[in-house]
C-alpha cells in the first residue's frame, strides 16, 4: 500500500510541475507577443505576393484526351 501511495504523490508532483510550466509558458508567450507587436512598425510584415494565374490553354477534357493520345502512340 505505501508503494501506491509513493505513486500516487509522484504522479501528482509530476503532473503539478507540467502544469506550472504550462501556465509559465502561457504568459511569457502573450508577454512576447505585446513586446514584438510594439516593434513591428520597425520591420512590416509584407503581404505575401499573389502569383498569377496560369492561363489555361483548353478544358479539362481535352488535356485529358491529349495526354491519353500522347501516352498511346509512345
């Protein structure tokens, strides 16, 4: 029986401990966030460029005959 209660105590410290840290992580995170929010006109973010759209040349159904014509005479 005292082995169960030893187990039960360290599993509680343990899981007490990752919680702490956890909770730890948590603030220092939004702490970080409010720090780097302050320096971001510094160094903007620029918005991620849109690649054009390829033009297509022909329907769906004709690249499909196309690429089976090309695949029978080879």
């Amino acid at each position: 029986m005292d082995i169960i209660y030893q187990g039960l105590v360290l599993m509680l410290a343990g899981m007490g401990i990752v919680y702490c840290f956890l909770s730890a992580l948590i603030v220092v995170t939004k702490f970080s966030m409010k720090g780097i929010s302050r320096f971001d006109s510094i160094l903007p973010q620029s918005a991620p460029k849109k690649k054009p759209a390829a033009a297509q040349s022909g329907s769906d159904d004709e690249n499909v005959a196309l690429a089976i014509a090309v695949a029978l005479q080879g």
